[in-house]
C-alpha cells in the first residue's frame, strides 16, 4: 500500500528507502525526502493497519518467530480468531492471528488487527473456551485502540511529533517497543477483559473460558508473562466473575470439551 516506507533496523538505520509510486499515497500522509509523516490525529483504519503490518514485520525482524510448521494450528488459531474478529466491537478491520514459537506463556496485540498467541499459552490453555478468552482478551485491546493511543502518548512525549506528523519508522519502532518490553496500563487491560468477555459470548464461546485460564495462571507459582501487567491477575478475575454473574451471555457455551481442544492441537 505504502511505497515510501524506510525499512530501520534494531541501530535506527536507515538502510533502504523504496520510491513511492502515486497510487500508494494516501491523502492523509505525507511523503518528505522518502520518509513518511503520518498525522496520529487523523489516523484512519487503512493506515492503522498498514502500521500493524510494519510493525510486524520489524518484530520479525527483532526476533519474534512466527510459528507455521503445523498449519492445521495455524489454521485453528486463526478460525478462533475470526470467529471472535466477526462479533467484536472493531469488525469493520481486518484481523492477523499469528502463533509465535515461544514457550512462555503469553500473547499480545499491536495495532491494526495483528495478534499474537504463544505456542506456551496454547499449551497452557485447556480448552478452545480458554484460548478463544485470550485471543478476546487480545482483539479487545484492539477494539480499545490500547496501542495506538500509546503510540501517540509516548510520541507527544517524547517531541517527536513535527509540523509533518510523525515518521512512520519512529512509529513502528514504539509500536515494537510496546509490544516486547512495555505493559498495558491496569485500565487497558480491565477494558480488554471486559471487551473480550462480552465478545466471547457474542461468539458463542462459554465465558467461563477467561475466568478459568485467568484462575489458572493467578494460582500457578510465578505470574507468567499475561500477568506481567499491573492489575492484580485475582482481581481481574474477580472483576470477571462478577460480569459473569450479571451479564453472561445465555446459551453461550461453545469450546468446553478438553479432548477435543487436546486433538486440535496436537503436535504444537
Ligand atoms: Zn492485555
């Protein structure tokens, strides 16, 4: 889509600048001496995603492996989460499940629909209810625009945000460092819980699948890395608990049967 992107690596480098052609310029970017503005102010969806997709690619690069040697995962990741992409409260973007190969426990979003699962939590987990949780869990963050709100934060902060916008690179590279090494706020994630819960049901899935995974991990020994964040893991679940009490979904009951989550994900 964007032509005149600089491709920076872990130094800041600028080690090659594409040429744009005409079609890729978006009338709300701007292109000067081959880097691209964007205007965090104006920011549309198209671009959104475009930004999810550079900073996949730089956390590719930064060492995030993608997993694909068992497509059928693969493929069951991705039919989760487009089944809960379709009912979210963001459905009009498209979405990126991706399983990383990585033994912890954890899972995250960027922006524009990109979200990540780790081999460890899909282990972890114990039912589809469960996984469907975290990846609802995840697309809320997206459906909360929890990164890119960040992004300009720390953007305005940190005055790199010119008469032209920001660099497109510089927003890429705060968008890597958020998802490897920076947590969500406790509000952001008290607002994923609470957008993921009710999706869930939307979706089908038996809500109890996030208070069950959250319960798990809270009562395990050492906080895996989803409970690296703020919020006490007990009181979310408690929080989640009482939205189940009050609010849950009937007739939602779909991903219960851990035999059939076992066989699903075989060999991962
Ligand atoms: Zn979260």
């Amino acid at each position: 889509m964007y032509g005149a992107i600089a491709l920076v690596v872990a130094s800041g480098l600028v080690v090659a600048t594409p040429q744009p052609s005409k079609a890729d310029i978006n009338i709300f970017d701007l292109i000067f001496n081959g880097i691209q503005y964007i205007q965090l102010s104006n920011l549309n969806d198209e671009q959104e995603v475009d930004l999810g997709r550079q900073t996949d690619q730089a956390l590719q690069r930064q060492g995030v492996r993608i997993y694909n040697s068992n497509p059928a995962v693969v493929n069951y990741v991705d039919e989760i989460g487009q089944r809960l992409a379709t009912t979210s409260a963001r459905s009009n973007i498209p979405y990126t499940f991706q399983v990383v190969a990585d033994d912890s426990v954890n899972a995250f979003a960027t922006s524009g629909g990109f979200v990540y699962i780790h081999t460890g939590l899909i282990r972890e987990a114990d039912t589809e209810a469960e996984l469907a949780g975290v990846i609802a869990h995840e697309i809320g963050h997206i459906a909360g625009r929890h990164a890119i709100n960040r992004m300009r934060d720390i953007a305005l902060t940190n005055g790199i945000v010119g008469a032209l916008g920001v660099s497109q690179d510089d927003l890429v590279n705060i968008g890597v460092q958020l998802a490897l090494f920076l947590p969500n706020s406790r509000g952001a994630e008290y607002h994923a819980d609470e957008l993921g819960f009710e999706n869930m049901g939307l979706a089908g899935y038996d809500q109890q699948g996030l208070i069950t995974f959250m319960s798990k991990l809270a009562e395990g020994g050492s906080p895996p890395e989803f409970f690296s964040t703020h919020p006490d893991p007990n009181n979310r679940v408690n929080n989640l608990q009482t939205m189940y009490q009050e609010s849950r979904q009937p007739g939602a009951t779909d991903g219960n049967n851990p035999e059939v989550y076992r066989s699903q994900i075989s060999g991962v």
